[in-house]
C-alpha cells in the first residue's frame, strides 16, 4: 500500500487515509507487529516522521493534515479550535435523512462520565430505495449526506447520525447491523461509509488559501455508478 499525497510543503503533509487504518499506535498497544499505521507507513515510504494535527478514527477514510515538525503543529491545530478551517465529511446513511439538519446535540468525551457540546451540519444530497428486503421492510432506503462538524468530538459525526435515526451503514458501533449485512452480502461492501472528503482553510505560515480534497475509496466509486449518484467531489 502506498501513501496517497494530497499536499505537500515545507510545514505539512496532508494525505489520504484508507479505511481500517490507525493514524498511529497508542504507547501501550500490543498490535504494532500485527499491522502498519499510517504514520509508519510514511516513515517507511519517504522517511519522515510526522506529527498528527488532528484526529480521524480507524475506521473513517480521507484527509489528514500532519505537521513535518513538532512545533508548526501548534499553530495549525489553532484553526481547528478557532473554527478557522472548514471540513466536510460525506457519509451513506439508512433511510431518506432530511434535506438539511442542524444537529445540536453532546456527545460522550474521553471520560465517558463526561458530555461535551456538540454541532453537526448536515445536508442530504442524494437518495435511493432499492428493492432489497431489509427486516421489518419489503424495500431499502438509503441517502448520501454532507456532514460539517463545528466541533471535534470522538466519534461525533457517528454518534449524531445515529442520534437522528440516520445511522451510518457499515458503522460497527453506532449503525444498523441488518443494513450493514445487506451492503456486505449485496454489494461486497464491508467498510464504514464515512469518508472526510474535504478540508478548506488559510495556511497559516503562507497566508495561502487551500481547499483540499480527498478522492473516494473504491467502493464508494462503485456504489455511485450503481445507485447512479452524482460524486460530489468532482
């Protein structure tokens, strides 16, 4: 596997994240033998250490910004909590989720005593109904959306679906297991379908103005020429 290279200057990398994929092993994990992070990948491959500037679980693809060095990592994480850079995350969700929806709802921090406010933007951009049974119903609904998080919580953009009945398909966690197995049995898709697609922002050492974007993995490809789906990214 090769590292798909979205941006590149003196201050950053930004990639494209596969699916399944840990951005970096925890200090006490015991799977570091068993597979390749993602920072180990780019070590490997053009023998540079990174540094994450934010997060992306596992199980989501698409965009990440790393910094070359430590300390530009700082200045750029100010954009995220400043509300200074833009992301857009797609996700294939189960049911007709509405046209647009403000999801004002706290999420569960790190310490899962704890709830932290949370703010989703979604809009829906395209639907289908296949006529696929899925138990209780004859049929299937399933809708792409647009999702714009204003805030960084774990598993925000999950959760919040979830929370609207608008659950991600393939989501282990949050999602619909009997919709997860129609899209594994009907269409050999066994991945999460949330895919961070774009990130909009002013460099803050160059003043440049960068709207970045992450191509979709090949299953989603596949599943927009089947459902005929506009891709939203091109």
């Amino acid at each position: 596997m090769s590292v798909t290279i979205i941006f590149e200057d003196e201050h950053i990398l930004c990639v494209s994240k596969p699916n399944n994929m840990l951005v970096h092993h925890a200090h006490h994990s015991r799977n570091i033998a068993e597979e390749t992070s993602l920072l180990q990948l780019i070590k490997d491959e053009k023998g540079l250490k990174v540094y994450p500037i934010h997060r992306l679980d596992r199980k989501t693809s698409g965009i990440i910004l790393l910094a070359k060095e430590k300390e530009f990592v700082s200045k750029f994480q100010k954009l995220f909590t400043n509300n200074k850079i833009e992301k857009t995350y797609y996700g294939i969700v189960r049911g007709f989720s509405p046209d647009e929806k403000t999801i004002d709802s706290p999420v569960k921090g790190g310490d899962a005593n704890t709830h932290k406010e949370a703010l989703t933007y979604l809009q829906t951009l395209e639907k289908i109904t296949l006529n696929i049974p899925v138990k209780p119903y004859n049929s299937s609904r399933y809708s792409l959306v647009e999702l714009k998080p204003k805030t960084g919580r774990m598993h925000q953009l999950r959760v919040h679906a979830n929370k609207i009945s608008y659950p991600l398909i393939g989501d282990p966690k949050y999602g619909d297991k009997n919709h997860n197995v129609m899209f594994e049995e009907n269409f050999n898709c066994k991945k999460m379908f949330l895919h961070a697609g774009k990130l909009e922002f002013t460099h803050p050492f160059s003043s440049e103005k960068l709207i970045l974007k992450a191509n979709f993995p090949k299953d989603w490809i596949s599943l927009f020429k089947e459902f005929s789906w506009k891709n939203p990214l091109q």
